[in-house]
C-alpha cells in the first residue's frame, strides 16, 4: 500500500477535523495547473477538441513528462471564458478547504504570445474571476505573473513588458520563475527580476526543486527573492540552508508535487522535517492540483503524519503563512488573528 492508497490521517481523525475548519492561505499554487479532471473534461468538450484528458493523480516519470501533460491541458484554454472557468471551479476547491487568501501565479505569455487571447481579454478575465471568487466563495485572490523558462529570451522580455502595461491585472503582487529549470539558472533573468522589483512587485522565483543548491542561491544572490518556490535542494549544502535562516527566506514547499515528479521519493522521506528542523521558514502549498490529486488539507494532514507536525504545528504554519504573503498589514492582522481565535468544533 502506498501513501495515495491509505488514508493520510491514520488512526487521528481529530487531525483531519482540526485541518478541515483551520483557516489558511496558499502561497504556491497555478492557476494553470489548478483544473481539475471534471474541468479539464469540460473544456474539452466545449471545444470538441477529442482529447482523451489525463486523469489526476497520474504518476509522473519526471518532470518533463509532467510538463507534457500541462501544455496538453494547456490546450484547453482558448478565451477569457475559460480563464474564467478555472478561477471560478479553483476557488471553489479553495473555499472547501478554508483557504482565505492565495496568492496564484499564472503565466501571461502562453496565453498571449500567439494571439490566442488578446492582454485586455486576459486582464478582464483575471479581474471577473477574482470578483468571482470573492462574492460566491469568500477568497481573496492575488496574482503572480511568472516567466517560463524554456522560452528563450521572447518570454522573459515579453513578461517584464507585460508588467509594465496597462494590462497587467490588478492585484499582480509579485514576478515569479517557473518551469524547467536545468540549464536556466535564476541569475540568467536578474533584469527582468529588477525591473518588476522597480515597480514594486515582490520576487518570488521557483529555484531548488530538480536542480541544485546552486539554484536556491542563484535566487538568493541574482535575483534577492522574497520567498522561493519549493527550495528543497538547498538541503544538498548546509551553508545554504544557513543563508535562507539567516535571510529568512521563506520556502514555498509542495510535498505530494515532489513525491509525483521523483524530487523526494515518498513522503517519510521528504525534506520538510529536516527543513523546519533546521530552521527554515515553509510554508505549504499544491503547486498543480489539477495534476495531482490534492488539496491544502490534505497536504497539512500529510505534514503531521509524515513530518511530524502537530495542530499547534499547523496553526503556527498559517500564522507565518499569513506574515510572509503579500497582504496589506490590515488584512494580515485580521487573517492573523482568525486563525490564532480558532477553535476546532
């Protein structure tokens, strides 16, 4: 029996209750990568594209395998109506799990680069979900524009602009890095990282999930993150895990993502504990729960069964959650004192 086949509270379902009604915010989620297998199925009868959708929880080889299966789904979104869809079905799921705000990075160049959708089609559609969500599932959602490597120079150039125009969305709190990341080290995208810096956006790279410590530092040094996605590979180097201490460099870690693209091999053995061992700021996220079966309950429950984490655990979680995210002090404050008032019923 393997982790996905058990249940992921043992014999604590008081966890699993204490999870369900604790209020949180998601830090580390794509909207590209959120649909799930019902909304997937939809699209693709929408268009009548034929596609024999993936199922979720499919396991995945590698990390190119699964980037495989994004551009497939990919495919599916043709206008601002489906931008539309998935903000709305995300924030259901996230309303499900008592998530009050996320911060959720979408990637502005697949959708525009070809003309497949126009900036102005893409900014309304960003801000009709983001209403959305708030009127019918009381989350409070923020964007972050991120750059995909692998791209080339076309797409790093075409995001730094985008952020510049009046089209980028309202809400845009930060610039992230995604994709591939061997061969496209963080410092390669340090101008483009200064730029949006300039406008006072936050930086938020992915660095350390496939590739090394090296990379963790290169966001470090190159492109002086606010927070890194994933980071678990600065675990191969004790003097970088000391520089994220020593910076407090928050870790956006995705523990069920690492599990499925080989980055950890099972759960026992993901960095999580020795990270918050060492001291590391984390936080919890899905990364692409639309390909992975999960949800942020899920991935705080699994926290305490493999990593060791109590409820108090987990409400402290949040709390650092809310401190490091990008919400303005009066909303922190509000959020913040939600979760330390919260009593399982």
């Amino acid at each position: 029996m393997n982790d996905r086949d058990r249940s992921p509270t043992g014999d604590r379902p008081e966890v699993e209750a204490f999870v369900a009604g604790l209020p949180k915010v998601e830090l580390h989620l794509h909207l590209e990568g959120s649909m799930r297998l019902h909304t997937r199925r939809a699209l693709a009868e929408r268009h009548r594209t034929g596609l024999a959708v993936r199922p979720e929880g499919v396991p995945f080889h590698d990390f190119d395998g699964f980037i495989d299966a994004f551009i497939e789904g990919l495919s599916l979104l043709r206008d601002a109506t489906d931008l539309v869809t998935i903000i709305a079905d995300m924030a259901a799921d996230l309303a499900a799990n008592t998530v009050r705000y996320a911060e959720v990075t979408t990637t502005a160049w697949l959708h525009l680069h070809d003309g497949k959708m126009t900036p102005e089609a893409y900014r309304e559609a960003l801000a009709e979900g983001r209403a959305l969500a708030r009127r019918e599932h009381g989350v409070e959602l923020a964007w972050v524009i991120d750059i995909p490597r692998g791209f080339e120079t076309p797409a790093e150039t075409f995001t730094a602009a985008f952020l510049e125009s009046p089209n980028c969305p309202e809400a845009t709190v930060a610039i992230g890095l995604g994709g591939p990341e061997i061969g496209y080290p963080a410092g390669n995208y340090a101008a483009s990282f200064a730029r949006a810096a300039a406008l006072g956006l936050k930086r938020v790279p992915h660095g350390g999930e496939t590739a090394g410590s090296t990379y963790v530092t290169d966001c470090l040094e190159r492109l002086h993150a606010d927070r890194i996605g994933h980071g678990v590979m600065a675990l191969q180097d004790p003097l970088v895990v000391a520089e994220l201490v020593r910076r407090q460099v928050p870790l956006e870690v995705c523990p069920t993502s690492n599990v499925l693209l080989k980055v950890a091999t099972d759960l026992d053995n993901h960095p999580l504990a020795e990270l918050r061992q060492a001291g590391v700021r984390v936080t919890l996220a899905t990364d692409d729960p639309g390909y992975f079966d999960v949800d942020l309950n899920r991935e705080l429950v699994l926290a305490h069964h493999h990593g060791g984490m109590s409820t108090e655990d987990l409400r402290a979680m949040e709390l650092d959650s809310v401190a490091v995210s990008f919400l303005d002090p009066g909303a922190k404050a509000r959020l913040s004192a939600e979760i330390s008032a919260y009593q399982q019923v």
